[in-house]
C-alpha cells in the first residue's frame, strides 16, 4: 500500500469505477480487440453511470471532481483487465475537452460540454502530423481566412476516435512559423469532422485494436469563428494545459495496466505446479514479480503527487512527466514479467496477458517518449543546456 490517504470521495470513485469496469470480462475485451470493434457497451456504461463528465464544471452538467479522481478512476479501469483499450475509450471522452473547459467561449462551453459529459459527442483529436512528429511548431496544416469563414487543408496521423468522431479538436497554422517564436501562430479548431471534407483512413498497429487511430486527410474543410477555441494564434498555449493532466493520467493507466498483469501473473504462480511445487515457489518466477510491484508503487506515488500539486493549482511539470516515464518502464515491464511467468501460455492470448503486454508498449513511445520526458527534465529541473 501506498501513503496516499485517498478523501471519502475519491474512496468512492475508486469502489464504483471497479465495479462498472469489472462487469466488462477479460474475454470482453479479448474479443474487441480481436474484431477491431469499439467497445461502445463500455462507454455507454460510464456515460449512463455519469463518469464521463468526471472533469467537467458541474454547470455544464459534470460532476466538477479534480484529476486526482479522473487518473484514479482511468487506474482502476485499465486494472480491471480492460487495460487501455477501455482506459482510452474514456480517456478520449474526456481529457481531450480540456481547452475547451478552460478556454473554449462560453457558447462553446454551454453548446458542448454537457453533451460531451453524456458522451453524446465523441471527439477526435487532431494534433499529431507525419512530417512534425515531436516537433508540433512544424506542423503545416493551415487554416486561411476566406471572407467569413476558415478554410482548412493538411494532414493528421495517429487522431484517435475519428472512425465515429462528429467532432475534431484540430490544430492548425494560421500564421507561418518564425524561429524566434516557433509556437506562436497556430489556432485550435472544435469543429464537426465532415466526412466529405476529411479522408479518414485506419491504422493497424500492434495494441489497442479496439479504440481506432487514424490518418486524416483535410480538403478545404469550413470552420468559422465561433469554432476558434480561445484565442487565434494561441493554440499550442492552450494544449500546454492538457499536457501535465494528461502525463498524469496515463501514468495511472500504465500503473493500472501493471496491476492486472501483476495480478494475473501472481494467480497463476499459485496455482501452476511443475516439479511438484507451485512456481511461485521459484525466486525466479517471485522475484521479477515482487520487483515489478515495487516499481509500481513508487510510480504510483510520483503520479498521485503530481496530480495533487496539479489540483492544487500549483506547478507540476516536473512530477507529471517523471510519473509518466516512471510509469511507462514499470507498467512495461511489469506486464513482460508476467507473460514470463506464463512461460509459452504468456505467448498465447486466451491468458490474457499478450493483450496487457501489447498495450503497455505505447506508453513507453507515446503520447510523448521516454527521451522527450529525459530532454525536459534534464533541460528545466537540472539547468543544463537544451539538447534538441
């Protein structure tokens, strides 16, 4: 056990947040992934049970809790053995709305946030381009002023949910990039994703079958002003403020997803016998396990600090990138210990653990990587020269 003394309310979101998510079995999620089908049983679940609107102000119909209850409840999804096909069929109900709720106009914020808290509106989110990687200040889709409207043309790759999105939260250039203010210059976009105006195409990619990701092609796609999140020209000011929640939160879903291959993996140590002992008996089935659990807290630790400083208004770059690349390494190889300790059944999907093993690899390459992580805390914490 941690020392994180969770409030009555956060007790609460842990308790009922496992037991919707443990109405969706293993065989669930086994299934979705290998039919590539979106698990919308799940998300109707936790839109009909309120917790999509988790984050939401309680005026736009949400429950106004802190990302200290979002990234515990995102934790006990991903450890129910949903893994982050069901984390991120949530997650990408909620977190990408957060420049909306910050700085989206207060039409915006009446017109959408309650629909998105029913999850009626799944968004898409179109950041990522194939030419810019992580170097966002490169991106080249642009959004031109013709007479009242905004026209839009450029590419996007890895946009999640754009297979059913009706909407698309979109950054754009809409002034050309200088070197001495890289980041200024571009605009974020809420707009519907016209289907005749946008190209989707799916990727297929090693985990997470069931939650799309996609290339998407924009061809003179409209938008006018009142779809201008914000500012015009302050886009990427306005992602910055999603980006500690969102380390955050996927820090506990990396977490969560080690604990339901930990938990597996102990199960089975039990009960598998070979040379008349159970294996856990062996230190070397035991010992990567116990290593694994040890790895797990202290990340754990890490993420719940940071979202404290988070909700309290208070500076927390530092702690939400170090418990996103504690976490990606301890939720990784937590989840490679117990496809070993399954020895050649770890190789076979009906255990369940390839799926949790496949998934936990993302983390550890997105939504930034471990060395971006490593340039940032080198660069703003230890005072050393940039690196990149």
């Amino acid at each position: 056990m941690s020392s994180f003394e969770p409030t009555e309310i956060q007790l609460d979101v842990v308790e009922q947040g496992r037991k919707l998510a443990d109405r969706f079995s293993l065989d669930y999620w086994h299934e979705k992934d290998e039919a590539g089908e979106y698990p919308w049983e799940f998300v109707k679940a936790f839109a009909e049970a309120g917790w999509m609107g988790i984050i939401t102000p309680e005026e736009y119909g949400g429950l106004g809790l802190g990302v200290t209850e979002a990234a515990l409840l995102l934790r006990e999804i991903a450890a129910s053995g949903a893994g982050i096909s069901g984390a991120s069929a949530f997650h990408f109900y909620v977190f990408p709305a957060t420049p909306i709720v910050r700085h989206g106009s207060p039409e915006m914020k009446a017109t959408f946030l309650p629909a998105i808290a029913r999850g009626e509106i799944m968004m898409a989110f179109g950041i990522t381009e194939p030419d810019a990687g992580t170097d966002t200040s490169r991106i080249t889709t642009k959004a031109e002023r013709r007479g009242d409207k905004w026209i839009i043309n450029g590419q996007k790759v890895w946009t999640t949910n754009a297979q059913n999105a009706s909407h698309i939260l979109l950054l754009t250039r809409t002034s050309p990039r200088t070197d001495e203010r890289p980041l200024d210059g571009m605009t974020l976009f809420f707009t519907p994703l016209d289907r005749e105006r946008c190209d989707v195409r799916v990727i297929k990619k090693l985990g997470r079958a069931a939650v799309d990701s996609n290339e998407v092609f924009i061809n003179d796609l409209e938008a006018d002003d009142s779809h201008v999140v914000g500012e015009v020209g302050q886009g990427f000011r306005y992602l910055l403020d999603g980006l500690n929640p969102e380390r955050i939160v996927i820090a506990m879903e990396s977490i969560g997803m080690g604990q339901a291959a930990l938990r597996l993996a102990t199960n089975y140590a039990n009960e598998r016998i070979m040379f008349e002992r159970p294996i856990g008996t062996y230190q070397a089935v035991a010992h990567p396990l116990a290593d694994a659990w040890t790895k797990l807290e202290a990340a754990q630790l890490m993420a719940l600090n940071a979202a404290a400083l988070y909700d309290a208004r208070r500076p927390c770059g530092p702690e939400a990138n170090a418990a996103k690349y504690l976490a990606a390494d301890a939720g990784f190889w937590a989840c490679d210990a117990a496809l070993q300790v399954h020895g050649g059944y770890g190789y076979a999907r009906e255990y369940h653990v390839e799926r949790l093993w496949r998934e936990s690899r993302l983390f550890r390459l997105a939504p930034i990587s471990q060395e971006m992580v490593l340039n940032y805390l080198s660069e703003h914490v230890l005072g050393l020269p940039k690196s990149y």
